[in-house]
C-alpha cells in the first residue's frame, strides 16, 4: 500500500467511525491503537468525567532523537450534527458524504494527516523531534475539551492546531475571543383577549431594546450576534418571558467587553422603561489569538509550509479553535488550514489532493522541528 493510498484509507475509516461531542469514546479508541503502534506513549485526561463525556483528551507522546523543543500537534475527535452513519463518495477527486450527513472532514483531516504525517516521517527514518500529540473531545460547541486539557502532561511551549477550512497553505495567526450572552425578560402574563392591558409582553420590552442596540458587525475587530430566541405559552397570553441567545467576539478583548456592556444596559434600560426586568447571564468562553508574524511558531509553520512546496499566507478567522485555549494557557498555537470547504454542512467536501498537502505539511513540521 501507498502512502498516498494509506493516508485515503486512514481519512475514510476516520469519517465512518462515529462520533459525537462527548461521545468520541469509539474514535478515542481508534487513534490510540493506532498512536500505539507507532510507538507513542497515550495516556488520558480527567476531562471527560468534568463534562459528562465518555472519554478524556488524548496526549500521545514519543521521544525522538533530534531537535530543541517538542513539537505539539492538535486536532478534534468530535463533529457536528448529523454526523453519524456517514457514507463518504469520492468523485473527480473530491470527497464529499452521500448527502444525508456532514462528510466530517472537520476534523477527521487533521486527525489523518498527523497520524499519517508522523507515521511516513518514522518509515523513512528520518531524525526526530519530541513529539506530543493532543486529539481533544469537545471541541465544536465550545472548545470544552481543551478548556478541561490536563495541560500539566505537556512540555511542549508551541502547539499546531490541524483544523481550518481555509486551504493548505494557511496560517490562522488571528481569531477572536468570545462571550456567550443569555438575556432573559421578565413581563407580566394576562389574557390576551379579556385584559391585555394588564400585561407586560417581554416580546415587545426586547422589540424595543433590539432596535436601539448595535448588532452584526461593530467594527473591523468586533461582531455581536443574537442567535436564538424562545418566548411564551399560548396565543392568549400575553407572553411574560422572552430570551436571547448570542455570543460576542472580537480581537480585542476590551471590545468585547464594551460591546457586551453596552447590550446589557440596552435590555435593563428599556425593561425599566416597561415595567419589566431583566436577567443577564455573561458567560466569557475564551481569550483570542493574536499572533504576530514573526513569533517563532508563525516563522516555523511557515517554514514548513515551503518546505512542502507551498506557499505561506497569514489570515484572520471569526471563527475559535483549540487555538484559543492553547493561547489563553500560554502555549502559542495557530491553526493550520486543511482545505475543507462547507464546513458543518451537508455540502461538506475535501480534495484528495488538499488532504495530501496538508499531510505533506505535518511531515514537512517534523523536519523542521528535527532540524532546529
């Protein structure tokens, strides 16, 4: 078999094994029979039991022969919904799922390029850095594995994450923190066909404080985003609660912060106005990323990425990895692209090609550790 024949191989039994966020337990046990028979050492972390999940992280590690530092590598066991019973279909070169579901790209091609990258760069004895290896649970919803990462178990000071649906190639060098916001009014219920009068629609106190608030895009660093509402109990009643889910991002965590203040005082101001109240629930859920490019660990993924006949380009992301925990805990970390595109979609896809580049990379990171 291949390299290039194997590394397909690895990709497809990754998308077909079933996972779930706090149940990557069948995945967990998949990757580390495999980290084991190229000679890693994998332990798991407590971080399962603190969430409720069926499995902790997975921290692989295997010492090497050559090189400075330790060379971490990251990806996600789990994915979004509906992601269970996926049927991948390659045609033309492109990998995609028979429609029903997500093809589970995200990030089964992170899991299988590391997995492949390291196992060719042993075959071919190359001289060795430290390795670590980190597969999280929990990722996608809010980063919960890595928040809960034992991060105790690692020496290792920088961190690849193998997780971006930009293409290979990329370096997510910046990405926002985030804020999860919950605002809950509180009106008065009446009939709302004998005595309307008497009540205090929580619906119409919200109405009014939407329309006097800055959502969407607030500046070049900063967006806000109410995503869900749920509110009453029949068609005559006037509706006495009424709440809104949304969450808060930005580079620039005293943005956030303001932007997050000023939406508060906007619901308890216009509430007051109405006789209503209001109950907010601030949730901070991670701190940004914010690399510059000429950090070490931006030079040395872009070493590797020419390295593997690529060229390097910087970019800027909404969106969160385990990028952002790994940064908040101190660990430089970037967030590599893989080349998935339709990302927790059923329209998901991958290129065979970008699913060898992006293995080419983890090896090309390797060579470049072993030679430091």
């Amino acid at each position: 078999m291949t390299e290039r024949t194997r590394l397909l191989d690895t990709f497809l039994t990754l998308v077909t094994t079933d996972t779930q966020t706090k149940r990557e337990g069948r995945m967990a046990d998949l990757l580390e029979a495999r980290l084991r028979a190229i000679g890693f050492s994998v332990q798991r972390d407590d971080a399962g039991e603190r969430i409720g999940g069926e499995t902790g992280n997975l921290i692989a590690k295997r010492k090497g022969n050559r090189g400075s530092a330790p060379l971490l590598l990251c990806a996600h066991m789990d994915r979004v919904s509906p992601g269970t019973g996926i049927k991948p279909q390659i045609k033309d070169g492109v990998i995609t799922s028979d429609g029903t579901t997500i093809l589970g790209a995200d990030d089964a091609a992170g899991l299988a390029a590391i997995l492949e990258g390291v196992q060719r760069a042993i075959e071919q004895g190359m001289d060795m850095p430290d390795l670590e290896v980190v597969f999280t649970i929990a990722e996608e919803g809010g980063l919960n594995g890595s928040k809960n990462l034992d991060f105790s178990l690692l020496s290792a000071r920088e961190a690849y994450i193998i997780d971006s649906s930009t293409p290979v190639g990329s370096i997510v060098n910046q990405a926002p923190a985030q804020t999860k916001v919950t605002y809950r009014v509180i009106g008065k219920a009446a009939h709302g066909g004998v005595e309307p009068e008497k009540g205090i629609n929580a619906l119409v106190v919200a109405a009014h404080a939407l329309t006097r608030m800055k959502l969407g895009r607030i500046d070049a660093e900063t967006t806000a985003n109410l995503g869900i509402a749920r509110g009453g109990a029949a068609t005559n009643i006037v509706m006495e609660t009424f709440e809104m889910q949304g969450d808060v991002r930005s580079l620039v965590t005293e943005k956030m912060e303001a932007q997050v203040r000023h939406m508060t005082e906007i619901f308890e101001r216009t509430a007051a106005e109405f006789g209503a109240r209001v109950e907010a629930d601030v949730q901070f859920a991670y701190g940004p990323v914010n690399l510059r490019p000429d950090d070490r660990v931006i030079q040395r993924a872009s070493a590797a990425i020419r390295r593997a006949g690529l060229t390097p380009v910087l970019k800027a992301t909404g969106g969160g990895s385990d990028a952002n925990v790994f940064n908040t805990r101190g660990i430089p970390a970037c967030n590599l692209g893989t080349g998935y595109r339709g990302a927790h979609s059923l329209q998901e896809s991958l290129e065979v090609a970008e699913l060898e580049r992006i293995t080419d990379v983890v090896f090309a990171l390797i060579a470049e550790y072993a030679s430091a």
